[in-house]
C-alpha cells in the first residue's frame, strides 16, 4: 500500500510540472471559432509542420503582426480549469528570434556577389537580376551569363535549374562554386542594402549587394 500511495503521488507530481517547448508562431493571425468567434495566432513546433490556430493567451507576450516569432514557453498546468478553459496556462520564458517578413518585391533588383561559401575571395563577382514577371533570375556567374527561376514565400527562397551559355574561361572557380550553391538555397534576408542567402540549416550560402 506505501508503495501504491508513492507511485501515485509520483504520478501526480510529473502531470502537475512545468514544461518548456519551443513555438514557432506565423507573421499574421486568422479569424477563428473557439468558445465563439475570435482571431488566432498560428503556431507550429517545427518548421516542417502545418500551421494550427492557437486559441489561447501567452503571458508576457507582445505580438506584432509582420514579424515571425520562435518562442521558448512554459507550459503550466491548471488546476480545475473551467469547462470552456484549456487545462494548460502559457508563460514567455524567452524570444529566441524575431524575423521580419519579407515580400517578392525586396528582391526585385540587381544584386552583386561579394561572398560565397567555398571560396576565401572571388575573382569575379557573379550577379542575380530578380525579375517579378515570371519570376526570373539570370545575371552574370563568373564566366558565363545564367537564368534560372525562383520561387518566394515569405522568408522562403528557391531557385529552379539554372541554364547558362557555354564559354570557358581560364578561371571557372566563382562559377563553378557559385553554381553548386544555388541549388541548396532555402531562405533569404535582407538588411539594408545586403542580400543574405542560407540554407536549410541556416548556414550562409552567398552574400551580395545592391546598390
């Protein structure tokens, strides 16, 4: 019986402990139906996964529309939680990062390369000319003149197969490596005047610039 009584009291002190997750939450809110009507925050717990409206509060949290979120949250049990009231309270521990959104035409410009990974200096400096219309990007990769298409949403940036003309220079180096790259791009972002290129893994694949 003492040993009954302690599972259970064991039971009961990890159903009522405090835990942390990490919250991705969505650059807008969406009407939704919870007890009646209302808008919701859109939350997902990794990047793969579908977005859900969130019904519920989070204390200490100042959302601002226009910006993507990844949040570090307590979940705190509740005790006799009413009959229309989630059983779980959500407390800020940490903002882990804070992004802008970013739309179709930040990119529409001429960019020049001044980095790539893989190579410590660039002996030319490829160009990326983002169209709207088609959404195209061609310019030049160190040797040869390029096109290729993308595709944006939001943060997201993906490039198609890329065609080039077919002169050979002495050095193919920049092209060679500037090729190999765009592929593995997977989102981008913009400070100022400066074009950031990652991957999936938010390593930065190029770096260029506008004027």
């Amino acid at each position: 019986m003492k040993y009954l009584f302690l599972l259970i009291a064991m039971s009961c002190t990890s159903n009522n402990e405090v835990q942390s997750k990490v919250l991705i939450v969505a650059d807008h809110i969406e009407n939704c139906i919870g007890v009646g009507p209302q808008s919701c925050m859109l939350v997902k717990e990794n990047p793969e996964d579908e977005w859900t409206f969130f019904y519920d509060q989070i204390e200490g949290f100042e959302y601002e529309e226009g910006y993507t979120y990844e949040l570090l949250v307590n979940e705190i049990p509740v005790e006799n939680p009413a009959a229309d009231a989630s059983s779980i309270r959500y407390k800020l521990k940490n903002i882990i990062s804070k992004i802008p959104t970013l739309y179709d035409s930040d990119l529409i410009k001429e960019w020049t390369v001044i980095k790539i990974k893989g190579l410590e200096q660039l002996s030319n400096s490829p160009t990326m000319i983002f169209e709207k219309k088609d959404a195209k990007v061609a310019g030049f990769a160190g040797c040869n003149n390029y096109f290729a298409t993308y595709n944006v949403s939001g943060n997201a940036l993906s490039f198609g197969p890329a065609g080039a003309t077919r002169k050979l220079c002495p050095d193919m180096s920049v092209e060679d490596v500037f090729f190999k790259n765009l592929p593995n791009i997977s989102r981008f972002e913009i400070v100022k005047k400066e074009l950031y290129l990652y991957d999936k893994n938010d390593e930065l694949l190029i770096l260029a610039i506008s004027q």
